[in-house]
C-alpha cells in the first residue's frame, strides 16, 4: 500500500515573493521567507512542512513559474 505525497521544488533566485503561491495552496504548505532575501532582494516562497498533497495549484499560479510540483509514492 501506498500513499501519494507532493515535492516542490522553488528556484528561489527567481522568485519575487508575490505570494500566490501561498493562497492557492490548500494544505498551506507554503509561505514567504522570513528575514532572508534572494540576489534581487526579494523574499521568496519557501516549502514549510510535508502536507504538500502534489496538487500543483502553486505552480499553476506562479505567474514567472518558479515552481515544480513532483508526486512521489511513500510506501506505508
């Protein structure tokens, strides 16, 4: 038996912290960094926890597409 779970993957470099990706996630996995900025001095998104379902509702949001959603099998 097995449970499906989600990975994303953030390219924090080009993230701009706009924070869509944190609404439109259901699980509210994701959220902005706190006190760290990229080269270009923006927060960007950070994955903070394993709810991540693998929805991928982030990346579909993200409008300079940051963001890989990957599923993966965790076998129980």
């Amino acid at each position: 038996m097995s449970k499906i779970r989600g990975a994303v993957v953030i390219d924090r470099e080009r993230c701009k912290g706009c924070n869509l990706c944190v609404v439109a996630c259901p699980t509210k996995t994701l959220s902005l960094s706190q006190g760290e900025v990229n080269h270009k001095g923006y927060t960007f998104c950070v994955d903070t926890g394993d709810a991540c379902i693998g929805c991928a509702s982030c990346a579909l949001v993200c409008p300079d597409g940051c963001i890989s959603v990957y599923k993966t099998k965790e076998w129980l």
